[in-house]
C-alpha cells in the first residue's frame, strides 16, 4: 500500500516498513474506504495558480465568517428571519463558490482533457452538473 502525502501525513509520515504488523492489517482493512474518501489520493489532482487558490480561499473564509455569524446570532437568540436572511446569504456566497469553481474547472481541466482525447470528462461534468442541480 502506497500512501499519497496527505495520507502519509496523516499517518505521522511513517513508512510502511516502521509500521507494527497490527498497524499495517488496520491499515489494509480501511485502504478502501480511505482511498474514497481521500481526495487526493482519487488520483485527480488539480494544480491551480495562486490568483485562482486565493481567490477560492478568500470566498471560503467570507463563507467562514458568515456561519460564524449565524453561530453569534443564534447564541445571542436573535429573531428567525434575520437568521434565516443570514442564511440565505451564505448559500448564495457557496453558489458563487460552485459557479467560480466549476467555470475554472471546464476552461482547464475539461478543456485539456478533451483536447488530449479524454471524452470520458464529459460524462464525468454532467454527472457534477446533475449533482450541482439537485
């Protein structure tokens, strides 16, 4: 079993050949699971230049904020609907988020994909987009 370097990390960077042999079976039990549920070691990896990184992390941590907020807001019992317009506002601030992402996604990652041949990234953006529009 390969680890990726986020998971290695997660695993206090040990190699496989330090681990205790309870380890490496525990290891080998949850590979599976873990493998899904990691995104980088689902073998897509997206490279992205640094005004596109800071820009996303910029509108995640406004997202942050917000919650924040509405966390406050609740502590503090604030009235329903002003709550509820707080909340409004946040799914709007991730429906920005998906819209910046996803353009950014089909100009690169799309595009390259189909310009070297990969259709199958076809099928795997109406699948997104079917997620995207439930």
């Amino acid at each position: 079993m390969t680890n990726c370097k986020h998971c290695a990390a997660e695993n206090g960077g040990m190699d496989e050949s330090v681990k205790s042999e309870e380890t490496k079976i525990t290891m080998e039990k949850t590979e599976t699971t873990e493998k899904d549920a990691c995104a980088y070691c689902s073998g897509k990896h997206k490279n992205r230049d640094e005004k596109e990184r800071k820009d996303l992390m910029n509108r995640l941590k406004r997202i942050e904020g917000q919650v924040r907020g509405v966390e406050g807001m609740l502590e503090n019992n604030a009235y329903c609907t002003d709550i509820l317009v707080q909340v409004s506002a946040i799914t709007s601030a991730l429906n920005s988020f998906n819209k910046v992402l996803l353009a950014n996604h089909m100009k690169t990652c799309v595009a390259d994909n189909i310009r070297e041949g990969n259709d199958e990234i076809i099928d795997e953006l109406v699948v997104t987009l079917q997620k995207l529009m439930k």
